[in-house]
C-alpha cells in the first residue's frame, strides 16, 4: 500500500484541496442515485406496442418521463465540465496561490518550479478525468433507454459529449488553458473568468464547426416526394434541383411571388404562382443532405485531435512561461 500512497507534491495537492475532491465525488453519487433511482423506476411499468411492432413507454410511465428529463439535465451539465475544469485550475489551483504569494513556500522546500506545476496539473487532470468517466458510466444507464427521444439524439449538444470521446478532450485542453491563464493573469476571479470565456469561445467554435470535417451525404427524389434521412441521421441542408440535377434557388421563385401585385398571401394564387415557377424554371426534383449516425466517432475523433493539440500547446507554453518568470 505504501508504494501507492500519494507522496511529496502529490500528497500536499490532494490534502489542499480534500473539500472539493469530497464535493466533486459527493456530486458524482449523487449523479448515480438520480439516474439510477429513476430507472428502476422507469421499470415497474411494463412497454406497449403500437403499429409496426414497436415498443413505446406506456402514457401513465411517469418514470419514463423524468428519466429522459434526468438524463437530458445530466448531458447538459457534463458539457459545461470543462468550464468547471478550466475555471478551477486557473483559479483556486494557480492564480490564487500567486495573488497570495504561498506559492513560495513550496518554491523554497527545495522543489522545482516545473515538478510544483507538474504535481498540481497532474493531479488535477486524474481527478477531472475520472470525474468525467463516472459521469459518463451514470449517463449510460439512462441513454440506452432514452436515446433518440426529443433533445437526445446522437448530434444533439450534451449526448454527443457525453457518449463519446470529446468531452475527455474538452477536459484535458481546459485544464491546460487553465494552467496558461492562471500564471498569466494571476487574478483568481479574472482568471477564472478569463479561462471560462476561453474556453467556452472553444466549444462554441468546434460545436459550429464539427459537422463540417466530413462531407454530407445526399438521398435524392421527384419534387413534392417526402425525403428522409437514412440511419438515423442528421439532416444539414435541403432544398429543389432542375432536371440537369444542379441545386436550384427557391428565393428566385419566392421573388417572384412578392412581386406580384394584389397578392395578400400564398392562399390568394400565390403558391400556384410560386409552383409555376419552379415547373417554368425545370425544378423537377429535390435533395436533402445529412450526416449518418456512422459519422459519430470520425467526428469525435477528429474534434478530440484538434483539442489535444490545443492541450499540448496551451501545456507547453504554461511551463514555458513558468520557466521564463522562475529559471
């Protein structure tokens, strides 16, 4: 046991901070026993089937009803953890341990300034990431139940980081983030909030971004048919094509229909209008683009890459710069 016993730096860092590691594990359990309570819950009533052979929740599954609420609050929350991650690391772990000045004490018990900022992201990031990962055990109790109802699907935000790869990612590149902007700032609550705004333009960027990295694919049909999206997938663009198969412009036609004098509505001849426009400009046809649910774990592989190379660089200038300010 003692050769697994946290020791010097390591030791100081947990012992520092025991109160959060309790909250943060206090929340965790509390995690568990929601989810966990509402789908035993969800249990005692028995599925229904309706047409086509499919079993639904019956009407009176109370149960059924707040497990989906839980787990959509939970995939939420588990988005905003590398905020919290961020926040804490370049805040109450760093800025504040230079606006006070005790960072030297530890400084002259003959230890490194790179093995005193070394000790404290690593034992930070253990915590952050089994955190994560027990989150993420907790919303797999609920998910397989509840996926594909309304607000959580595969692409929707909170599922998509919570079922896969890219919130470890999000975790690790806060963390980093926060360790640069804590020694730059060395402002506890401005650090925080400087790593916050940071971190959130981050995941606002690559939210916006992500389905972009792969090329959409496109199911096509007769104009007026109905168009669905294969596998499960996630619709991005639709819209009407000419007879050549070229993308047509449906605003030429709807200009049209504004233009047309003595026209108080598309009820008043102005959807014949806009109809004999499309056939008078050869729009026979009509296409809809989307992403397949197999597109998941590409997309989160190629997100997590970009946030670890964010990690390594924010990571690399943190020590850097400590190294610079304390040779």
């Amino acid at each position: 046991m003692s050769t697994l016993a946290l020791r010097g730096l390591y030791w100081v860092t947990v012992r520092q901070y025991r109160r959060t590691l309790w909250l943060t594990g206090a929340l965790v359990l509390a995690a568990l026993a929601v989810i966990g309570g509402l789908r035993i819950w969800d249990l005692q009533y028995p599925d229904v089937y309706v047409e086509d052979g499919y079993k639904v929740p019956a009407d009176d599954n109370s149960g059924f009803r707040m497990l989906r609420f839980g787990v959509e609050q939970l995939s939420l929350g588990m988005a905003l953890l590398p905020l919290l991650a961020g926040a804490f690391v370049a805040g109450p772990l760093l800025a504040r341990e230079f606006e006070s000045g005790t960072y030297k004490v530890s400084l002259t018990q003959s230890v490194r300034p790179a093995a005193w900022l070394r000790a404290k992201l690593l034992t930070t990031t253990a915590v952050a990431l089994a955190t994560t990962l027990a989150l993420m055990a907790v919303f797999r109790i609920g998910w397989g139940r509840t996926s594909g109802t309304w607000n959580l699907n595969w692409s929707d935000r909170g599922p998509y980081e919570a079922s896969g790869v890219v919130l470890l990612a999000y975790v690790l590149a806060a963390v980093a983030v926060g360790a640069l902007v804590g020694q730059l700032i060395r402002r506890t609550l401005i650090a925080m909030a400087v790593t916050g705004l940071v971190i959130g333009v981050v995941m606002l960027v690559l939210g916006a971004l992500r389905w972009s990295f792969l090329p959409v694919k496109t199911v096509t049909g007769p104009r007026g048919a109905t168009l669905w999206t294969p596998d499960n997938g996630l619709m991005m663009d639709m819209g009407l094509t000419t007879s050549s198969g070229a993308r047509f412009d449906q605003s030429v036609c709807w200009d049209e229909v504004n233009r047309s004098p003595s026209l108080d509505g598309m009820e008043d001849g102005g959807m014949k209008i806009f109809e004999n426009c499309l056939t008078r400009r050869g729009a026979t046809g009509q296409y809809l683009d989307y992403h397949p649910q197999s597109h998941f774990w590409p997309t989160q592989l190629i997100e997590s890459g970009i946030l670890l190379a964010l990690a390594a660089l924010a990571a690399y200038a943190a020590f850097r710069l400590l190294r610079a300010r304390h040779p």
